[in-house]
C-alpha cells in the first residue's frame, strides 16, 4: 500500500503511539535496511499492523471497517468461496444490485479484486479492515458448518455396526481394527474433531451413559454438551481414537494415554488422549493443542503495571528460578513459553523437559519425559544441566527429588522456570518447604512467583453499569479497592480524580456470536516478587498468610484485584472473577 510518506509520518507523530525519538531511530535504521520506518515500527512492536492499516487507510482516504461485530448475511458472505477469501483475506460484507462492498487487509491487491468482479459480475468497493475482522469473517464461514457437521453424524452413525450385543469380551483386535476403519466410524470421528476446533474448544469429552453417549466441548473454561450419539457408535468410535493414538484396541480394563494430530486448513492441532474404564463403557478426553497458537506476547496475556516489570526483571537474571503456579488448564505453560519465546535469541542455549511437549518451539531442545521406561522429571533435569543449558524449563515439580534438582541448577547458573500446583503466590513457598528444599536454599533461588487464572473475555456490545455503595462494601471484604483505583489512575485507565462510584464496570450482552456474551480468555495473575523483606520470612519459614501480607504492603495486586482491574478495563466481568477465584 502506497502512501505519502510525510502524511503517514505525521499521523504516527500525531497518534502519540511512537515518540520522534523513537520514530527517527526506526528512519535511520530503515535506510539501512533499505525498508520503510513503518515496517521497522512494526517489527520491534512499537506500532501493530493493524494500528498502521488504521493509519493509511485515514491517509488514503478509505473507509476502514470494523467486521468484530457484524453478522454477516451468508448469501454475501458465500459470494468469495472461502478458499479465496482465506488465501487472499478478502470479505464480502455488503452487497446491493449493482455494488458489492469488500473488506481487505490490502486494497491495492487489484488482481484479486479483478477476479472477485469477473466471478460475481458486481462493482466491487475495496474497504480496509484489521486482521481480527478477517479471522472474524472467515470464522462466519465455518459456522455454517456445524448444521452439515450435525447432519453428517447424524446420518453416518446411524450407519456404524454393532460390535456385540452383551459386551466386547469376545471380539479380535482384528475385528476391532477393521471396525475402526469402517467409512461411518472414520467420518463421524473426523466430523466430531473438526467441529471442536471450529468451536475453539479446548477439550473433548466423549462418554458412554446408559442409553447414549454424549459428548461434551469445553470451551473458554466451561464445558457445554455439544451431541448425543447412540449407544451403538460409542465402542466403534473409541476404536478409531485408539487407532489413531497407536494404543491397544483391546484393552479395556486399565486407563491408557496417547497422542495424535491433525491438520484443518492451515492450523496443525495436536490431540492428547486419556482413556478410562467406567460402567457404561470406556470414557474418552482429548485435549486440544494447536501447535501454531504461538506468538503471545505478556501483555497479550493480561500482564500489565507493576506486576509487568517484575517478570521483565526476573527474566533478565542469568540464574535463579521464575515459579508460575495455579490449578491444572490456568494458562501456567502457555505463560512459561512466552517467557521462553522472549528468551529465544541465538546467544541462549534452551532446554526443557516436559510432559507432555504441549508447543513445539524452533531452536529450544525440548524433551518428552517417559515415566514408563524410568525417565521421569528428576532424570532429565540430571541430564539437561550436563548440556551446557542458560535457560532450562522443567514441566511441573511434582516431588521433592525434582524440586530439589531445580533449586540447585538455579544455584549453579542457570535461569530455572517450572510450574507448581498451589492456589497462590505466597503458597508456592511453603509446599516447596513440604517438598523438603531447604529454606535458605529458596530465599536465594526464587526471582518471582506467578500465580494466575483464566477468565472469560467479554464479546461484542456489552451492558455499562457503575458499582452500588452494597456492592462496594461486599468486594471489599477481599478486594483491596483503593490499591486498585490508585493502579488504574498510575496506569492512566481512569482519571485521577475518577471516585470509586463513577467507575464503569460492565455486563455481557449475549449475540447470536457468543450466545453468553464472552468469547477467548485471559490471565488474571499475581506477581509475588521475592524482596529482601520476603527473603528473611521465608528462612524463618513464615506462613503463607505472612508472606502474602508482606508482598501487598510491597505493591503485589492479588489476583482478585486484577481482576476487577482488568472489569474496569471491560475485558471482563466482576461475576466471572468471582466466579473463577472462588473455584
């Protein structure tokens, strides 16, 4: 896209999105590049994309429009076939007799312009738009899927064999594996995963009642019953589960995992598999994991303030140990990874030992732990701090032999980061104590401790409401509410002179999008950083309750004052704070 330079150059100055100083090092390093300074702008994250999309567009003069919130009519939509649209990120939004109204992430791509006006014999009118309209549009396409999807499993598992009237007992593993390759059994599978990643679910849930199985997606944190199958389908389907994940077809008796993965359109997903015995049949979870979710960023998460600094600080120390803690499926990995993904630079050898390999990472040595064959989190970490590692990353401390381990590689020069399943920050210490790491030991060791949770993000339009002298008075009993109005005005969200009263909070107005009105999640998170004040209560192996106290006289905001910070942002609502922190 061509536009006039000293424009462009103009209204980044005016944004007040890049200071001069800032824009004139992105000329000068630009001339040597032999680029735009807009393009360095963007490679080293002081403008995104779509900030300077925005920005020609106002220079070009033309319209941007918004796609986040439209329901797209699908004989407009379906006027692209979608391959087009996703290989060439082009919308048809509008469309009258004569004119049909397009929104692009780049309005100068005449050819396909020219393509779209030959096939639909229209004016075609180019619209700039932002990459979330786009995946927003393209998201549109694949909801008018999930009748098709329906129907298809419906219809094939109607057509699925039984395997045996009164139980399994007495059929092959020959049997078993020609079942599982039945054409019924591979489209309803096909048809089940699929639809859960066009749901964006997380996990699968596929379990046997008495007269039916029903299957269940978790999707942003809940779990919503999606279909039921008949009862006949439920063996035959968990056949061709086991199949793909390579395990044994006829063991039904003892729980087994496996992995597996598929490709939809251009997204790589990874499946992890959990079979267990139950009356009814064999219940199966497959978690979620798609391998080019990557490119997160901390405040991307809901990192922000004070608690921002503190993990930037830790992550520039060369040893010592950076903890995040919280309940299994809070976010703690993806939260490492990120760390990691900010480490990752040529001059930094990392290694990890996992369980399981949830992202796969360039350039970091990443190992799969094997309990089975004795390769436990203990024996890999013996074996990473003899690879020359800066950064190692340790999956979960899950006994005192690993923990132990960590501490002392984060003694002997490494910079250390592992999970811990605690419900606070604060807590994290004194299980590492019941772990029988040595106090001292911790004191010297542990940089910062992050403990964290997922909350729902709100969708679309939301309901503005301000907060009730009651409801004041409730919160307060576990939320600190001055410390939080005096982070909102230090971080320039709210006006100093802005009353508790007159804060805005926010309700979710449910779409036929988001039927509840929430759509994604985000961290709400506390960052305990270890002070010289923490230090002397952990060697005297102080309470939790003590250290917790200590660490928000120093400026820590519980992971419930983050989020009512992060509801008077509108990113979500106080009720799914409460919701989350109280589970």
């Amino acid at each position: 896209m061509k536009t006039s330079s000293s424009q462009l150059k103009n209204f980044i100055l005016d944004s007040g999105l890049v200071s001069r100083a800032v824009y004139d090092e992105a000329v000068h390093e630009a001339e040597e590049k032999k680029t735009s300074p807009e393009e360095i702008l963007v490679s080293k994250g002081h403008l995104s994309e779509d900030d300077l999309r925005r920005m020609q567009a106002y220079v070009l003069g033309v319209p941007f429009i918004n796609l986040a919130d439209e329901k797209i009519p699908y004989d407009v939509l379906s006027m692209i076939p979608e391959p087009i649209a996703r290989t060439h990120n082009i919308i048809a939004y509008k469309k009258n007799d004569r004119e049909l109204e397009v929104a692009m992430l780049e309005v100068e791509d005449l050819r396909s312009i020219e393509f779209i006006k030959k096939k639909v014999g229209l004016k075609i009118l180019p619209r700039l738009t932002d990459a979330e309209s786009i995946k927003h549009g393209l998201m549109q396409y694949q909801k008018t899927l999930r009748d098709e999807f329906g129907d298809l499993i419906k219809r094939e598992s109607a057509s699925i064999n039984i395997l045996a009237e009164d139980g399994e007992e007495g059929v092959s593993e020959a049997d078993l594996k020609k079942l599982a390759e039945d054409v019924p059994v591979v489209r309803v599978v096909n048809a089940l995963l699929k639809h859960a990643i066009i749901q964006n679910a997380s996990d699968i849930h596929i379990e046997p009642q008495e007269n039916e199985v029903l299957v269940r997606y978790r999707i942003d944190g809940i779990l919503h019953d999606a279909m039921k199958l008949p009862k006949n389908a439920g063996p035959s389907i968990t056949a061709r589960i086991k199949v793909l994940s390579n395990l044994k077809l006829d063991e039904k008796r003892m729980p087994q995992d496996g992995r597996f993965k598929m490709a939809v359109d251009s997204e790589k997903v990874s499946f992890r598999v959990s079979l267990l015995p139950t009356y009814y049949g064999e219940k199966t979870v497959m978690r979620l994991l798609r391998e080019n979710g990557g490119g997160f960023s901390l405040e991307g998460l809901g990192f922000h303030g004070e608690g921002l600094e503190r993990v930037h600080k830790a992550m520039k120390q060369t040893t010592g140990m950076i903890l995040t803690t919280g309940p299994t499926g809070s976010g703690k990995t993806t939260t490492l990874y990120t760390v990691l993904d900010l480490l990752n630079t040529p001059d930094v050898n990392i290694s990890t030992v996992e369980d399981p390999i949830e992202y796969q990472m360039a350039r970091i040595n990443q190992t799969q732990v094997r309990p089975e064959i004795g390769f436990t989190f203990a024996r890999g970490l013996r074996a990473l701090v003899r690879q020359d590692p800066d950064v190692i990353m340790v999956g979960e401390i899950r006994d005192a032999e690993t923990a132990s381990l960590a501490v002392n590689a984060a003694l002997t020069g490494h910079l250390v980061l592992s999970t811990l399943h605690t419900n606070s920050a604060a807590g994290a210490v004194p299980r590492l104590v019941d772990m029988e790491v040595e106090a001292f030991l911790l004191s010297s060791t542990i940089r910062v401790i992050i403990a964290q949770r997922l909350v729902r993000r709100l969708f679309g339009s939301k309901e503005e409401y301000t907060i009730t002298k009651e409801e004041a008075i409730a919160l307060g009993k576990f939320i600190d509410l001055e410390r939080v109005m005096r982070a909102l005005r230090e971080e320039g969200i709210i006006k100093k002179e802005t009353k508790l009263e007159e804060l805005k909070l926010y309700r979710p107005l449910p779409s036929t999008e988001s039927p509840e009105g929430y759509k994604g999640r985000s961290v709400i998170n506390e960052v305990l950083l270890v002070s010289p004040t923490i230090n002397e209560l952990i060697l005297t192996q102080a309470s939790a309750d003590k250290i917790e106290t200590q660490a928000r006289k120093e400026g820590m905001l519980t992971m419930a004052e983050d989020g009512f910070f992060k509801a008077v942002q509108g990113i979500t609502t106080v009720e799914e704070v409460l919701r989350v922190i109280s589970e």
